[in-house]
C-alpha cells in the first residue's frame, strides 16, 4: 500500500532529529535526510530589505512606455 501524503518536518535540535529517525524507523517507514539548505541566507536577507524598503517607499516605478529604455533594450 502507498499513501499519497508527504510529511516534512523542520526539527530544531539533534535530540528532535533522532526522534524523528527513531520513529520512523520503528514503523518502518522508508524516509531521507535533506542536508540541502531551501534557500542561500543572503538571498533571504537581500529579499527582506527589499520588502522593507518597498514598504519605505523607495521603489523605482517605470512606466510601461518607458519599460525597455530603462531595461535597455
């Protein structure tokens, strides 16, 4: 039998993850550890400033006429 429903968990601490893999492997549930990051901290953090500074109002509004002038195409 093959459910369709996928779990992802976040643990916080190691005793988390080996619970986690514990568990898991007393049900014999077949799991995977991702050692991949979802995303590169400084791109999140360049996204945050970029949200605080549009909530600031320091944007740069184009024109669609004036779009591929300023693009420079």
């Amino acid at each position: 039998m093959k459910a369709q429903d996928i779990f992802i968990a976040h643990p916080q601490t190691v005793e988390q993850v080996n619970a986690l893999k514990a568990f898991m492997q007393a049900l014999k549930i077949k799991f995977e550890v991702s050692k991949e990051e979802s995303y590169n901290p400084d791109f999140v953090q360049k996204v945050l400033e970029s949200r605080q500074q549009a909530k600031e109002g320091k944007v740069t509004r184009v024109k669609k006429e004036n779009l591929k002038e300023f693009l420079g195409l």
